[in-house]
C-alpha cells in the first residue's frame, strides 16, 4: 500500500529538523547557509520547517554546503 500524506508530511518535517540540526551544530545561521546555496529565504525557511518539498537537486545543494554526505540530511 502506498504511503499517505501524512507520511510525507512527517518525513519534510523530520528533514526539515535534521537540516536545521546540522546547520546550527556548524554554528551557520540561515542566512550564511542561503548565500551558499543561492536560495530563496522564504523557500529555505519552509524547507527546515517541512512545508516544503524539495527537489533532489535542493537536497544535495543544501548537503555540500554544509559539508555532510546527503544521508545525514534524510536518515
């Protein structure tokens, strides 16, 4: 069966904290992370709070610029 919604509601969340996680255990702010990666605020700020949903390519965008390997970020 397929996995709901919700499912994937939970799972931007999770990512959404991991990201956020990651990039305050680095001592960044969002900002020095946005110049990184040539982000919009607004799309970034959804990102970490799971409303958004981003792309592979925002994924790894976002992983090299914290220096971490793409499965720290979706474990």
């Amino acid at each position: 069966m397929p996995p709901d919604l919700d499912d994937y509601s939970r799972d931007a969340q999770r990512i959404g904290r991991r990201i956020r996680e990651v990039r305050e255990h680095k001592n960044l702010t969002q900002e020095q992370l946005l110049l990184a990666v040539s982000m919009n605020r607004a799309y970034y700020q959804d990102i970490e709070a799971g409303r958004a949903n981003p792309t592979l390519r925002t994924l790894l965008r976002i992983a090299r610029a914290l220096d971490v390997p793409l499965a720290d970020l979706v474990r």
